[in-house]
C-alpha cells in the first residue's frame, strides 16, 4: 500500500468533534457525545457513513490550512478559474461566566474568483449507519428526524438546491449551519459572523496564555490546540482520540474503540498542561480522577466513559470499516482488564493538589481517608502480575512498567502524608516503595544490563524508559546509560521511530511503530545529556504528521505513513512533553 496519510483536521469545541476530510466532507462526527453513534461516517463506510460535502461540478484541487492559533478550519477549492473557501468551525466562547459550546457546526462558504458551480449534500444518519433519517423541509431550514433530538440544517442557500442535490451558482457568502438539539434561532448571516469572530478571539487568547518556548513552537501550539478539544468540558474528562478501529496497520485486525479516558494517560496529561502553564483543564481533569477515585469501590480500571461509567461493552458492528480494515468495534473490552499501574499514576497526578500552592486547602477535604484507601488498593495488587500497559489480552506478567507505577505512586504518597503530617500513612508508603523496588530490580538482565518488560523476560520494552524519565534510575549514572542503550538497540527503528516491544503478543508480531514511545525516547536522551541525539530525534518525528501538523498514534517504519486512532491525543502530549524537556533541557522528573 502507497504511503499512508490521514487526509482530515479537526475542529471541536470540548463539547464534540469532527473531523473535515479533504474532499470536504464531514468524513466523522458524533454527536451528543464523544462516545455517541456517528452521525456523519464516512471514516469507516463509505454507503452507509452518511454525507456532508460541498463540492464543485468538475475535478478541482484543494489546499487545508488552520487559522493561525485556532482550531477553525480552511479547506480552499480550485477548480478551473473558479476558486471557494470553507471555513469550519465549533463555537466555544466565553458567555455570561461560562464557555457556550453548543452542539452546532457551521461552515461558512464563502466565492474567491470565478463563477464556481457548487453541490450541497448533507445526509447524517443514526445508529451507526444502520438508521436512515427522515429529511422535513422549513421554510429556511432542513430537519432530519429519528435520532432522539432533532438534526437541523439552517442555511441561507435554497432548501431546495440541498434537498434535490442540485449544482448552483457560489456568487455570495453562504453559511450551513447544523445544529442537535437546540436549533439556531437567530438572524443567520450576523450571527455565524459574531460566532465566528467570538470563536477566533477565543483560539487566540487561549494560545496568548500559554508558556511555550521557541523550539517548535508551532508544532506545540497546534498539539495544544488538538489536546485541548479532546476534553469533554462537561465533566473534565480526556479521551485517547475521537476515532474508532482505525487499524495499527493494514488489516491488522487491531481497532480499537478509542473515545474514552484511559487512567493512565492522567499523568502525562496533567504533565503537558502543566507545562504550558494551563490550569483550568487541570482543575476540571483533577475532578474527573477524583470522582473516579473515590466512587471506585474494589479496583481502578484501565479506562471509563467520558461521565465515569465503568461498563464498555465491546461489540463488533456490521461496517466496511477503514480501508476495508476489519472488524469495526465500538465499546472496549480493556475495561475488564487488571492493569495495576493506574493506581501510582492517580497519585502523582493528584499530586500537585497536595503540593501545589495554587491548590487551596478546602479542595483536599477528606484527604487522608483518600490517601489511606489509595494505600489498601496498592497493598491489596502490588503482589498480583497484570495485563501491562500495552493491555495484552491474554498475557500477564510482573510487568516492570506496573512496579514503576507503584514506586512513582508510593514516591508521591510519601509526599502526600508529609503535607498531611500522617506518619501512619507515610510509613506504609515506605513499604510500599521498598517492595516496588524489590520487583524492579529483578527484571532487570544482567547480560543485556538492563531493564527487561518483566521478571523472568528477556524482551526489551520502551515504557521502561521511563525508569529514566521518572527518576527511578539517576539520569547521570551509567546504569541508566546502558539501560536507554540495550532498549536502543533492540527497539529503534529507522528514521527516528520507535517500537513499544517487538516480541509476539495476541495478535502475532507487531508492524508499526508507536509515536509516544519515539518522544519518549527523545525525553529519555535528554535526560542523559545526549542532547544532540534528542534536538535531531525530535526533528526527525516533525514529519510524521498529516498536512495539518495531527499525529496518529502508529507509524510504519518502512514508510512513515500514519495508522492507528487519529488524531491521538496521547501522541500530541508526547510532542509537547518532549519539546519541553529538550527546551528546558531538563534532567529531572517533575513532580518527584
């Protein structure tokens, strides 16, 4: 297969997204919810994925672009003499003290030069794909109905040109402006405009904000841009991607359902926000973990529904699929799964509640209850072996990873019970660290001197960088030297890129690379002082993205091109954590 790239950007307003191919089309959208049925996806079926295009009668070019610092979209269409500009954009912007983002996507289409002859056809459909709506005609607006809201198109082109399908002549702005639930009841053309400039002013104050420093500033920006839609502002959770079963490499078999919030990205979350200075997705992810953490009554899961729901049943729907890449699943299995780093990652991401003067005391009520509980749940599975972060299906182990997790968990706990003054507390983390401890050393080979994925292994694995990159091992040390050198050579591939493990799991072997797993190799070579290792690195990964500066999760080695969910979250928080520890050319971890 021909070198593989994602041809879509996104827009979104932390209430949704949608991904805008570059054939113009809205190629994936759910609404309400993240987690909800597309009703626009074409991204996994082409006949029944539904419809929203804008296009000209006869063969054009196109050329996509952001608006600088914003999450508004331009896709600009030449054909012949006649040339139009799309712009797409989700409203966000402050009103009367709090963020209107409604479940509204407007596109503004707006004549260049010639007389460019133009198709509308917007065809959402329900129930992934498998519920055709009925489409109502108003007097300047479409209704399509069967889903539990009403779908409503309001626009100020002919209802008839839409419904009919028909070409007509682009000769003055014109707007479409698509609404769930609560239509736009309001003069089209004044109000898209103050929507528009309202949303441009938000984008760019929202960049204003941020401390980012010269080394790739462009690309951390736009990363911050993408991480910064992936929030459901509603309860503060962060889900992986927006996307399902975009497979880790062509008829794979791996596709997963990625629109949810994994426990253990928490850290590297809070870590990238942090970094650029942004507290309020701090405060409102905090509050999702702490929610979770204290309604959790036996164990943590791997990952939760956007509102905390724990059951994610896994069922595999009737689609062509991407690139015919079978089977096409919604829901995920992993939420079955025993994976025991989450408890250590909660911690040191709730850490800064504890130790971070900008946190007022009256938010860590009950605290030392917390603290006590999230002690019993470490004691109670430091002892078990796990699924390991890569959520292995049939596999389990003493993964290194995991006990990484409980030593950073305890480490921070530590820190916790000092700024409670429990010494009961902080004497039972001790323990916990010293046990931790004991596990890690024995994963580790002394033949290849280093870390090996688990006790008894003899398989490189590149979470174990984060030995390094966690202060685990000291950074200046030759131990850590000779770990980041073993995992190096097993595991680096050409061009920058980076395997998560290249041995057998329940799928057979894998193909591609993993994005996070390259910048966290950047993060690991900085912390060493290879520092020109890391600068060249990371520049090699810059052109890994689509032509809008997105990451997806996977990358071919033979190739570059992209696969996997896109675009992943998890990917852009790897740039930006990087591009921080290279600028500021950081040599110890965070928090610990």
């Amino acid at each position: 297969m021909s070198h593989h790239q994602y041809k879509s950007g996104i827009i979104g307003n932390c209430g949704y997204i949608a991904h805008i191919n570059t054939d113009t089309n809205i190629c994936w959208l759910c609404w309400p919810r993240f987690d909800s049925s597309f009703i626009f996806g074409n991204l996994l079926d082409s006949k029944s994925g539904g419809e929203f295009s804008i296009l000209p009668r006869d063969e054009y070019a196109v050329e996509q672009y952001y608006r600088e610092n914003t999450n508004l979209l331009c896709t600009k269409v030449r054909s012949g003499d006649d040339a139009y500009l799309i712009t797409d954009f989700a409203p966000r912007f402050k009103q009367n003290d709090r963020y209107f983002r409604p479940l509204m996507l407007i596109r503004k289409v707006e004549p260049l030069s010639g007389n460019p002859l133009i198709k509308v056809v917007c065809k959402p459909v329900g129930q992934y794909g498998t519920r055709n709506l009925k489409m109502m005609q108003g007097s300047n607006h479409l209704e399509y109905e069967g889903l539990e809201s009403p779908v409503r198109l309001t626009t100020n082109i002919s209802i008839n040109y839409i419904k009919d399908e028909c070409y007509f002549v682009l000769n003055e702005i014109k707007y479409l402006v698509l609404t769930y639930g609560a239509p736009l009841e309001a003069t089209l053309e004044n109000t898209v405009e103050i929507f528009l400039n309202k949303t441009v002013q938000y984008w760019r104050d929202w960049v204003k904000n941020t401390t980012i420093s010269n080394f790739y500033q462009a690309a951390v920006i736009r990363s911050s841009l993408a991480l910064k839609i992936h929030q459901y502002e509603d309860t503060g959770a962060i889900i992986a991607a927006s996307t399902t079963s975009l497979p880790e490499f062509d008829q794979s078999g791996r596709t997963w359902d990625y629109r949810y919030c994994w426990l253990r990205d928490t850290y590297y979350i809070l870590q990238a926000f942090n970094n650029i200075g942004h507290f309020e997705e701090m405060e409102g992810y905090f509050s999702f973990i702490s929610n979770i953490s204290r309604v959790a009554t036996e164990r943590f899961q791997p990952l939760y529904s956007i509102t905390g729901e724990s059951k994610l049943l896994e069922k595999i729907i009737p689609l062509a699929g991407y690139l015919n890449n079978k089977p096409v699943r919604i829901g995920n299995q992993a939420y079955e799964h025993i994976q025991n780093d989450v408890y250590g990652q909660v911690l040191i991401a709730l850490l800064p509640l504890f130790i971070d003067r900008r946190f007022v005391d009256a938010e860590r009520t009950g605290s030392a209850v917390w603290l006590s509980m999230m002690l019993d749940k470490m004691e109670a599975t430091i002892h078990e072996t796990d699924a390991g972060l890569w959520e292995y299906r049939h596999i389990s182990g003493h993964h290194c990873y995991t006990k990484l997790f409980y030593w950073t968990g305890a480490s921070a706990a530590i820190k916790i019970g000092v700024a409670l003054k429990e010494d009961k507390l902080v004497s039972r983390a001790v323990k916990l660290k010293r046990i931790a401890t004991h596990y890690i050393e024995q994963c580790y080979d002394s033949t290849q001197q280093a870390y090996t994925d688990s006790i008894g292994s003899t398989y490189m694995d590149a979470s174990t960088l984060q030995l390094i990159m966690m202060g685990y091992l000291n950074p200046k040390s030759q131990k850590a030297k000779k770990h980041l050198k073993a995992v190096e050579s097993q595991l680096q591939a050409d061009r920058g890129l980076f395997y998560r493990y290249i041995h057998e799991d329940d799928f057979g072997l894998p193909q591609t690379t993993f994005l996070i797993c390259a910048f966290w190799h950047v993060e690991a070579l900085a912390c060493v002082g290879r520092m020109k290792d890391a600068t060249e690195q990371f520049i090699q990964l810059m052109q890994y993205s689509n032509h809008l500066g997105l990451l997806s999760e996977d990358v071919s080695p033979s190739d570059g091109s992209q696969w996997g969910n896109f675009p992943q979250a998890y990917s852009h928080v790897g740039l930006m954590n990087a591009a921080y520890r290279v600028s500021k050319k950081l040599d110890m971890p965070l928090f610990l």
